[in-house]
C-alpha cells in the first residue's frame, strides 16, 4: 500500500504524512528532505544551488546520513533545496531512492506514506491514495514561522512570507515535476484543521474505500 502527500510549503503534509505512518504502521520519507540535504550541501560549500553540474553531483553523491541535520530546518534550506529541485538531473538521481523506498518499505513495514510535491504525479503514480494538501499562503506563513521560532531561528515575517510565495512559484512553474496535484488525488484544505482533523479526513477516506 503506498500512500502520496503533495502540497505546497507548510501546507501541513509532512504532519499528515508522519501521523499516517504512525497510525496505519507504516514507513515514511520526507521527501523534500531529499532536495534540502542537496540544497544544503552545495550552499554549504559555497556553491551556487541552481548550478546543474554541482547540484547534480552533490545529489548523486548525497549522504543519507544528513537528512537527520537540524540545519535543514531552516528557511535559507528551503530556498535551496527549491533552486536545485528545478534541475531535472537532480530529480532524476533522486528518483530511484524514493521508488524503492515506496516499492519496498524498510524494516519490512507492509506500506509507505511519501510526502512532497510529485509523489503522486512522477514518484508514485500507481499510489492507491493520493491527498493533495493546501492552505492558505497566510496560515502557512504563521505555521512556518511558528515553527521556525519554536526551533530557536531569528527570523522576520515578512522574509518568511517572501521566501514561501517565492519558493511556491518556483515548485508550481518549473518545467521538470511542477506542483500540481494528480489527476486522481483528494485536495484537503487544512486552513481550518487541527492536526487530529486533517489525520480524521485521512483515515476516513480509507475507510470508505475499504482500505
Ligand atoms: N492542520 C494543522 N493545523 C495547525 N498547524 C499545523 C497543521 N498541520 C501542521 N501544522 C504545523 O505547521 C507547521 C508546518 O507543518 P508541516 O507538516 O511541517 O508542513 P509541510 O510538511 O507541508 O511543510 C508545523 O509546525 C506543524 O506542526
Ligand atoms: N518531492 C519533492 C519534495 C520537495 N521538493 C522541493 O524541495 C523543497 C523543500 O521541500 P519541503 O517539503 O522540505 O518543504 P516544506 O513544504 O517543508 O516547506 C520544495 O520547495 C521543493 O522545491 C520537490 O521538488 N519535490
């Protein structure tokens, strides 16, 4: 059983997705911590994220490792990983990772919830349930900067709500894997939704398909 999360940024898919995995017993990827541990890395070492040659070698050569660093919290990652997600030979070194991960699902769980911006359109188009998660530009600034802050990072509302629309045009307009939902998925709009709510919305569409 594979599940897919798409949703533009701190529309509250990666909270939907985790819970999902949690209640249903299987894996999670967080996919954009793919494209931000790629982001990151080339920034780093003071390369420039929207180089195709560096971005695609820093992505063929990335080390799992890091997706685990805090560092890739934080808003200058996001901006990142957005300019080194619109190179297609960066996605395409990404690709197989998240395939397998979905077709087999580690420490032998029985499916996988992937979250991100193409899980549905170009990772896992045969997933048997794809959600669209959306809110407000608005919601997701505070949710975002809430975060941000309650992880100790300085910064302005004003650059957050930047970055976050910049980076939304970026995702839906690139030529390669746009933010788009799939044909077949389910749009949820949490601007109105705890948590629990959205997560409810979720396992009740699964039940009604018997799932
Ligand atoms: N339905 C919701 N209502 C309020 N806050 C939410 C909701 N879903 C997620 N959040 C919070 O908003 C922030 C962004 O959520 P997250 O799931 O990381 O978004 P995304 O993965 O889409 O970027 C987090 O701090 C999270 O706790
Ligand atoms: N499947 C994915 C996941 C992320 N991404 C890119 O990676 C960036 C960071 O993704 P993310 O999911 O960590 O971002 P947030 O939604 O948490 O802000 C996005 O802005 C996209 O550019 C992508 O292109 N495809």
């Amino acid at each position: 059983m594979i599940i897919a999360i798409d949703g533009p940024a701190a529309s509250g898919k990666g909270t939907l997705a985790r819970r999902l995995a949690a209640a249903l017993g299987y894996a999670h990827l967080d996919t954009g911590k793919l494209y931000r541990a790629v982001g990151w890395a080339v920034a780093r070492a003071g390369g420039d994220p929207g180089d195709p040659q560096t971005a695609e070698a820093a992505a063929r050569s990335l080390d799992l490792g890091l997706l685990g660093d805090p560092a890739l919290s934080s808003d200058e990652a996001g901006m990142a990983a957005s300019k080194v997600a619109a190179l297609p030979g960066v996605r395409a070194a990404l690709l197989d990772f998240q395939r397998a991960f979905a077709a087999q699902p580690p420490d032998g769980a029985r499916g996988a919830v992937l979250d991100g911006r193409d899980i549905g359109t170009v990772v896992c188009p045969g997933a048997d349930l794809k959600v669209f998660v959306t809110a407000s530009l608005e919601v997701r600034a505070q949710r975002r900067l809430l975060e941000l802050r309650q992880n100790g990072q300085d910064v302005k509302e004003e650059v957050v709500k930047r970055d976050m629309r910049e980076r939304d045009d970026r995702d839906r307009t690139r030529s390669v894997a746009p933010l788009v939902p799939a044909d077949d998925a389910v749009v949820l709009d949490t601007s109105l939704l705890t948590p629990d709510q959205a997560l409810a919305a979720v396992m009740g569409l699964l039940a009604k398909r018997g799932q």
